[in-house]
C-alpha cells in the first residue's frame, strides 16, 4: 500500500542525528519517490534544528516541517507518528532503548517503519521487536531495518556463488571491527546525566546497547548470512585498559568465536582503541579458496581469492564499484514493496 492519491509517501523522521539525516536523504533519492518529510521529533531542539535546516537546503520545498510539526522531548516520537497516515513511513532512527515502543506504536497506527540499529537492548525488548513484526505482518505493513548489508548488489553475488559451490565448503569466517575510538570524558557539571548519557548514547548499555551492539551486529549479520545459519554457541572475551578513566560502559575490545551447526567457525574480532591496528573487513575460507566479503565503512569490496591467501595480487574474481551504497539501496528496496505491494518484514531477522 502507499498513503495518498497524489502518489506521494509522507516520511516522519524521529531522531535527526547523522544517520536520521542521511536515512532521509536516501529516502529523497530513491527513484521510488516521490516522498515528503512533513514531521520530525528529537529529544534534543539543537539536532532537529540542524538536520531540518540541512535536509531543506538540500531537498527544498519536499521537506514540508513547520514549526507545529517539529516536536522536542520525551514524548515527541509519538507526535510525529500521529502526523502520518496509514501507508506513510516512520522513520525510527534514533536510540535502541526506545526503539520497541516507538516501533509497536508505528504498527497500530498503521504506518510503515525504517528502522535503524539497534533494534533492542535486552532480551524482553528484542521479543517485543519480534512480536510488533508478527502484528505489522498480519497488516501487510512494510518493515525495513538497517542492516543495509543485506542490500549490497556485490555481497547478494557473492552470497550466490557461495551457495554454487564456487568457494566449496565454508569452514571459516574472520570478521573484523578495529577501529580508534575515544575514551568519554566526566560529565559537565552543567548537563543533566540523563541528557549526558542520551546525547553519549553508544557508551550506556542502555540507550544503545553499546558499541558492540551498535557497532558490531552488521559483522554479526554478514557471518551468519554468510552461513546461511544461526550459531549454536559463542565463546567470547572481552577487555579494558588498565587503569582506564573512560567514564562509559563499555569494554574496549571483544572476541566472540561462533560455532554453527555444522562444525564451522567464525572469529568476530572487536576493538575500540586510538593508536592501534586497524581493520574493518569480512572474510571468507572455504575447501576452495578464500574470498573477501566487505570493506572499510561497509563498503561493497568483494573478491574471490584464487587460494586461502587474501591479498590483493591473488584475486580471481573482483566484483565491480556498487552503482548504489547499501543504504541507498535499502531504501529503494524499501519504497519498491509499499509502491507494488511487495511483502518485506524484516523486523525477526533484525531482532535475531
């Protein structure tokens, strides 16, 4: 379904932050337009301002936001919802610990929903992601996630000639997430701490899950794509500088070995430390040869390998520059559905 006899798809954007800002841009350029922005709601005025005086700079008159469709504070998800129609798109790409209730709201009101990671911060919430996807279902609602992954164009043709065959059996997965990242500082004297810990949302388990939820689950993501499969157990070990005075609750670095049901591995190797090694990549180790699944920034990078070493002078098979980034791509895949009626419910497969 789509809202309106004018063919065009209202947008509410909820948390305008980066990626609300750039999820709304892809939503512009989507060949599957037309759409229109006409709500936004942000905890904090400063962000709304900000992404609403970029996005109209850029998209002009098809961000419609006056002023009584800007909404600030706790409750403003909740406005900006009520300002669609059944068939338009709330966009929910602010904080995971608000995320299952903005998102159960979505769906009675009949709207469509992309949402950004991370979906949930604690096993009740992730089950309540899963059960709001099982209603949008039963209403034929569209529901897109952000693991933007899933929509390259390089990695679905890998993926298909992993399934032929072309990489044998898949024994081992190396993903990596190395990068700096600094530690967060006392709170300012003058700013409340729930504020402090909204606006540092990645350092409190509770907002965002953390880096690791935040950051990682795309690895997560790709290795069991890649598999085809859930793993059956994980082995993890995590760490924190000696003497750290990082006043978030995170860890620094983490190593998970994930086992699936048929014996294979995958080591998913995290680390969030300035001055150190970096790398940002999937790899792939079949009985054949070895490939390369993902770049820096998720990027499309793709190869197959001619043996098991990955090194760019023993490539067999490059995938080509991706005509669209992963989230453009999702985007397009997302407003296609509501256009033609497609179905598209990725809520559980996010959730999980």
């Amino acid at each position: 379904m789509y809202a309106g006899e004018d063919n065009t798809i209202r947008l509410a954007l909820i948390g305008c932050g980066g990626r609300g800002c750039g999820a709304a841009a892809n939503a512009f350029d989507s060949p599957n337009g037309p759409v229109r922005l006409v709500a936004m709601a942000d905890f904090f005025k400063d962000r709304l301002v900000n992404a609403q005086k970029v996005l109209s700079e850029q998209y002009g008159a098809r961000v419609d936001v006056p002023p009584e469709r800007r909404f600030v504070g706790f409750d403003a998800w909740r406005e900006a919802i009520d300002c669609l129609r059944p068939g338009d798109v709330a966009m929910l790409t602010g904080y995971a610990g608000f995320r299952p209730r903005q998102l159960e709201y979505a769906v009675r009101k009949g709207v469509n929903v992309f949402m950004e990671k991370s979906f949930a911060t604690d096993p009740p919430a992730v089950r309540r992601v899963i059960e709001a996807g099982e209603a949008a279902e039963k209403k034929n609602l569209k529901i897109a996630a952000g693991l933007q992954c899933r929509h390259s164009r390089n990695r679905q043709e890998l993926i298909k000639r992993i399934r032929d065959g072309q990489l044998g059996d898949i024994q081992l997965i190396r993903a990596y997430r190395m990068q700096p990242c600094s530690p967060l500082g006392p709170r300012p004297a003058a700013v409340k701490d729930l504020h402090w810990q909204i606006r540092n949302f990645t350092q409190f388990l509770w907002v965002s899950g953390g880096l690791f939820a935040e950051m990682d689950i795309h690895q997560i993501d790709e290795i069991c794509w890649i598999k085809d499969a859930w793993p059956v157990a994980a082995h993890g070990i995590g760490g924190r500088v000696a003497n750290s005075t990082d006043c978030g609750q995170n860890l620094d670095s983490f190593t998970i070995e994930w086992t699936f049901p048929d014996g294979a591995k995958a080591f998913d190797i995290v680390r969030w430390l300035p001055n150190c090694h970096t790398e940002f990549a999937t790899y792939i180790h079949g009985t054949k040869c070895a490939a390369q699944f993902s770049g820096s920034n998720h990027e499309g990078t793709v190869h197959i390998y001619k043996d098991q070493r990955c090194a760019n002078d023993n490539i067999g098979w490059r995938a080509p520059k991706e005509v669209a980034t992963p989230w453009q791509a999702e985007w397009d895949v997302l407003l296609d559905a509501i256009r033609h009626d497609r179905r598209h419910n990725e809520a559980r497969r996010a959730a999980l």
